[in-house]
C-alpha cells in the first residue's frame, strides 16, 4: 500500500521501537519509586527523554510536560491558563483563536465560550436543551487568508481589555499553511497577552525554536515524527522561579512536576525522547527529501485537469498537500473508498471524519468540500509511490 496518509499518524521508526522494548519487558519500574535500580533506571530514562523533545523544541528541560498527545496539552494549556489569570491573577478570561484550527483547540475555546456540550451538536446539551452556558470565559474566533494564513490584523483587531490568551496553530493540519507566528508573538506580548501555538505538524520537519519564536505555550505529539501514539507533551515557559503559574490538568500525585498526575507510560516517554533525538538529527536531509517528492507531486498534478492546490504552494509546509479535483462527477469520500486497498489517504483532518471541512469553508471554498484529498508525506514514501498515486489519479479522473 501507498501509504499518504502522514499528517494523521506516522509509522513508527525501528530505532524507536527498539528503544521503547527494554521499558516494555526488563525494565519496567515506576519512575515514582525510590532507590531500587529499575525505579532509578526510569525515573533516568524519563528525564533523558524530556531533555531530547526539549532540545527539538528550543525550550528547557523543566518546561516540558509529558502528556498523553497534543490534544491533551492544548486542553490543559488553554483551560489551564485561563483559569489561573482569571482567579488567581489579573481577572482576564478571554482568548482568541481562529476558524481554522484542529478541533482540540477549536472546541476547547467553543467550550469555555458556553458553546459546546457535545462533538455532535454545538448548540445542543446532553438533555436535549438549546442553550449557551456562562462558564465565565469568553472566545473570539477570527477568519484566514484565502491560504489559510491566520490573519495577523484580524487577531489585532479581535483584542480586548480581557483578553488573556491566543491560540494558533503553526502548521495547519489539512492545508499545511505555515502562520506568521512570530508576528503574533509581538502583538502579545506589547498586550501582556500569552501566546499557545500547536506545533504538532511543524514538529520534526522545520526548525522550531520556542523561545526565538517568542511562543509561552506549546503542544506536539510523538506519532507524527515517528514515535509511539499515545504521548505528548505540552511546552510551558519558564522565568527565574519555575514554569509560570497554570492551573494543574491533573491532580494526584506530584509527577510531572505537579501539573500531571498519574503513572509515567515510560515505554512511551522513551520513545518520544528517541524520535525527537532522530527528527533533530535528521532534520535537514527529511526536508530536502519530502521537499523533492513534493515538488514531484506538484508537478504531476500539473498534467491533470481540474486538479490543483486548495492554497497557494509558497504558503505552505511541504509533505502536507491539499488538493481539489474540480470535477463535476467526483467526490472525496467515495474515490477514497475506491482506491483504499492500493492508497491511504484523507480529505482531511482525522479528528473531523465524516463531517465536512470547516477549514476549506474557512478558505471559502464551502463549494469545494466533497472535492479535497488531503495529501500527507514522510520519509519512508518513494518516488516511485509519488509517480503511482499519480497515475491512479489520472487513470481515475
């Protein structure tokens, strides 16, 4: 199988798997326990590997935060954070995000904003009633370039005198638009604003370094470069005492300084720290490389009528490929179905299966939403991969 399917999840890398089997089998201790070697050799490899996802990410050790994957971090840092300014500091509430970000952060902000009971209906409770709930936050969701570039102006304009937060993604996950985050950070931090960026699909295949970026917050998981599902890790800054204040995700014990409860997944953890340790070494030849297949790809889309990119390809991050086929008889949903024992592949983001983009709406293409294939590649894809999607597609249209 052609497997083209990457911004939703990535194979994992022999390296990484080989590194997570010692945690699996004879060294299974609880990084929490005392003294006893297999206690000590986890609680070792837990802060090796948070030294590694640190050193991919720009940021210090002590400001990185295991958790179960970047949906969880963007939940804990945007809740988190408004809860502690509002009543433990400056009374603000307010955040400000955009039409076009993954769920986590989409309907996180719709929540603290009164708006969402459920991922089925936004304006429907679990009883059945149709209402908006003060929960004492308020968001504002601002609109996109015809790209799909946050609008810097737009997120000026939408400020206000309680307003705590931003949130934005750096890579958008379907359209693989890249957002002027340093911009953004300015207008911050002239506002006393915090800024949380979602890196997830930046991570590993350009260079991130939070603290030049002026980014506070942060969120990525391991399984888009390569690691095991099912761990994450949330950046938060720190200055002379420690993290900045946020309120904590998950209490219990103290792990994870506190802001996470629960037994570290050491397995998993390790194999973060490895896949970050390879996507650093590996970052330049990754990218060369996915940059050559995506200008093949590109290229023999070219030779197809009625096939082009939903955003202009300079806007963009490569390996990530968002591509109508302005065809009258065709439809997404079922070509993908058609081609699904030879070609994995998506009309978008994994977390909207079965609903219709709201970023290609966002784009103003609300027209265009049965006609996108979300194209997504990693190192393991071959030419000879890019030239036989090709040809489906061409036989197929």
């Amino acid at each position: 199988m052609i497997y083209l399917d990457n911004s939703a999840t990535s194979p994992i890398d022999e390296e990484v798997r080989d590194a997570m089997l010692p945690y699996l089998n004879e060294e299974f201790g609880n990084p929490s326990s005392k003294y006893y070697c297999k206690a000590t050799h986890a609680k070792n490899a837990v802060e090796e590997a948070r030294e590694k996802v640190a050193r991919l990410l720009g940021a210090k050790p002590d400001e990185i935060i295991f958790t179960a994957g970047a949906t969880e971090s963007t939940n804990f840092i945007i809740k988190g954070y408004l809860d502690y300014r509002k009543f433990y500091g400056d009374g603000k509430n307010h955040v400000i995000t955009s039409l076009v970000e993954h769920k986590a952060t989409l309907n996180t902000c719709k929540y603290l904003n009164g708006e969402l009971y459920s991922n089925n209906d936004p304006t429907t409770s679990l009883f059945g009633v149709k209402k908006k709930v003060d929960r004492g936050y308020e968001a504002s969701f601002v609109g996109v370039t015809p790209d799909g570039e946050i609008s810097v102006e737009e997120i000026t304009s939408a400020i206000k005198e309680n307003t705590a937060l931003v949130s934005m993604l750096y890579v958008n996950n379907e359209i693989g638009t890249i957002s002027d985050v340093e911009s953004v950070a300015e207008i911050c931090k002239k506002n006393n604003i915090a800024l949380h960026s979602d890196l997830t699909q930046a991570l590993g295949k350009i260079e991130i370094d939070v603290k030049r970026m002026g980014i506070d917050y942060a969120s990525c998981s391991a399984h888009k470069i390569y690691g095991p599902k099912g761990i994450g890790a949330a950046f938060m800054k720190s200055d002379a005492y420690g993290i900045v204040p946020i309120t904590a995700f998950m209490h219990g014990g103290e792990q994870e300084f506190g802001f996470r409860a629960g037994t570290h997944a050491v397995h998993n953890i390790v194999g973060f720290g490895k896949a970050a340790e390879i996507a650093l070494r590996d970052l330049k030849k990754n990218e060369a490389y996915i940059k050559s297949l995506d200008d093949m790809l590109i290229e023999g889309i070219s030779t197809i009528e009625g096939v082009h990119t939903t955003v202009d390809i300079s806007k963009r991050l490569p390996g990530i490929i968002s591509l109508v086929v302005d065809k009258t008889d065709f439809h997404n949903e079922r070509f993908i179905k058609k081609i699904s024992e030879d070609v994995a592949l998506s009309t978008g983001s994994a977390c909207s299966a079965g609903e219709p983009s709201y970023v290609i709406q966002a784009l103003g293409l609300a027209d265009k939403v049965t006609k996108v294939l979300r194209v997504s590649i990693n190192k393991y894809t071959t030419a000879k991969d890019i030239e036989k999607f090709v040809g489906i597609l061409k036989a197929e249209i």
